[in-house]
C-alpha cells in the first residue's frame, strides 16, 4: 500500500498521484504553466483582442490556453473574466488527466491590457485613402459598390456630395478593383504618384471614373 511521503496518508484515505496523495503531488509539480507576464494588446475602440478577433470570454480563454503550457491532457476548461482598465483578472478552472487521475487546477490570473488600436480602426480613424471613386450619374450603384468594397477587405472613408455626382473615398485600391470587377462596373483608371514612404516604395492614388 502506498503511503503519501509528504503528508503520510495511505492510499485508502485519498487518491495517488504516481508515488504521492493527489494534493501533494499537485503542490510539488507545477502541471499547469503560464508565462510570467500576460500581455494582451486590446483596441480601444472596437475591443478586439492581438488585432484579430472580438474580445469575448471564449476568445480570450482560447489565447490564453494558447499561452498555457502542460504535458497533461485538458479534459475542459472554463474562464471567468473581470476586465478593469489596465487589467484582467482570469480565473481559469481546467481539468486535466494526470498520470490518468482527474485533477482539477484553478489559476488565477492577471492579464495585463495594452490599448493599442487595431489596423481596422486606425485606418478608419486616420485621414489616409488611395483611392477616389468618381461615380457621375445616376448613383444607383454606389451603395452595392460600397458594399463590394467592404466585402474585398476595402474601407470607405467619406463620401463627397459633388455636382453631377458623388465622390467616395476609399482603402485600398485593390479592393476597389475587386469590388469593381466583381459587379462588372466600367471604370476608368488613372493613378497618381502621390510620394514615396521611408523604404522607397512609391505611394499612388487611384481615381475610379464611373460613368453610368
Ligand atoms: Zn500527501
Ligand atoms: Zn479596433
């Protein structure tokens, strides 16, 4: 019969781990580990967590079992978020198979925030387009165009009231493009060198003439 080294138990009174009782060998072996530090970048605008995805409870248990390193099996987890300003405090119940014993590890742990606004919402909120759509005409079209944009991964910026039409500015010209040929819209196409970035790579922007 096995007695617990640590705590003199036998294996009558609990359940073993390998050669120690369930609680001992859980405080001696760390089975779960987390990195020291917890980072995690947060839009403050949109919410999204790391620039990708919405800041949800299930996404951020996914980072953060991500983060979590084991040699055990997880059976299950659950998170509970608190979210305050600069941190979160997590607290994750998981269970695992050790040694083929089910064990239950609850880590409590903070997360530090770092507000950082994602791609989507510092392009959208900065004055950078590279691309004019020149719609004349009847502007029946403007608001599947639109669409089409936001579809190819594109963003409109403003929209310009003009005297035979509407001008729509618009990131980035490749989804223009795209969305134009996707709806079998005829557009004329100029570009202009509008500077070069700090890498030498010249910067255009592109008029899209819609004639309807
Ligand atoms: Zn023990
Ligand atoms: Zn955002």
């Amino acid at each position: 019969m096995k007695i617990c080294p640590v705590c003199g138990r036998s294996e009558k009174e609990v359940e073993f781990i390998g050669n120690f009782c369930k609680k001992c060998y859980l405080k001696r072996f760390e089975v779960v580990k987390f990195p020291r530090k917890l980072v995690l970048r947060v839009c403050p605008i949109c919410g999204k967590i790391n620039n990708k995805e919405e800041g949800s409870v299930r996404n951020v248990k996914k980072w953060l079992l991500k983060k979590m390193r084991t040699e055990e099996e997880v059976e299950w987890s659950v998170l509970e978020l608190r979210k305050a300003k600069k941190k979160w405090f997590a607290k994750l119940s998981i269970i695992l198979r050790v040694k083929g014993v089910r064990v239950e590890v609850i880590k409590n742990l903070v997360i530090n925030i770092v507000k950082e606004k994602c791609d989507e919402c510092r392009i959208k909120s900065s004055e950078y387009f590279d691309s004019i759509i020149q719609i004349r005409g009847r502007n029946k079209i403007k608001r599947r165009l639109e669409e089409e944009i936001e579809k190819c991964g594109g963003m409109i910026k403003q929209e310009h009231e003009v005297k035979k039409g509407v001008d729509v500015i618009a990131v980035n010209s490749k989804a223009v493009i795209k969305a134009i040929n996707e709806l079998k819209i005829r557009a004329k196409i100029s570009k202009k060198l509008i500077g070069q970035n700090r890498e030498g790579k010249r910067k255009y922007r592109t008029t899209f003439l819609i004639k309807l």
